[in-house]
C-alpha cells in the first residue's frame, strides 16, 4: 500500500469513526473506565478471585471462569467489545521486580 493510500485509509476510518473529536472523547471514556475498574480491584479481586471480569460504564457486568466465556457472554448481549474494560482478577499475582539500568553509563563504558 502506498502512502497515499494509506493516508486516505486513515483518513476514512476516523471518518466512519465520527471524526477526530468523538475519538478522542471515547478514548478519554475509555480511559475513566479503566481507571475505575483499577481503583476497584482489591474489591473485586476479593469478590471474585481468579476470575475474568468486564466493566462497562460505571458497573461491573460480566463475571466468568475463562476469557473465551466473558468474551460469549458480551457478544451474548450485544455489547460492542470496544467499550468493555476487561481484566483477570488474579488472586496471587506474581511480584515485578524492575531493574533499571543506565544507558548513558552502559552505552559510554562499551564504546
């Protein structure tokens, strides 16, 4: 494809997307969500531990034992995927340890 093309591609689905400013809009939604469902997660890993949850909204609506299940029960209901917020709400998560290393030092010291 052609950058042309690709220009006139992009540009076609942030048309049928409702333009630039609903995108944005949604993506802002989206990321309230998100960090709704965050801020929630102590309770609802208690709730339902080791389960796959969905959240539209300000609402939990869907709990199931496997993704494959959650993803049913969404398309079930005729939700559109793209506005659900879905996570495993595990039980014993596993701790991350991040090591940072100094590039500037590594990178001078190797040269």
């Amino acid at each position: 494809m052609s950058i042309e093309a690709s220009i006139e591609w992009i540009k076609r689905i942030i048309q049928e997307s409702g333009g630039t400013k609903r995108i944005i809009a949604e993506l802002k939604e989206y990321r309230q969500r998100v960090e709704l469902f965050e801020s929630r997660r102590l309770q609802l890993v208690e709730q339902y531990p080791d389960k796959w949850a969905a959240m539209v909204g300000r609402e939990l609506i869907i709990v199931a034992d496997s993704y494959e299940g959650l993803l049913a029960e969404i398309d079930a209901r005729g939700i559109p995927r793209r506005w659900v917020v879905i996570r495993f709400l595990d039980s014993a998560p596993l701790p991350m340890i991040l090591q940072t290393l100094e590039v500037d030092h590594y990178v001078s010291n190797t040269l």
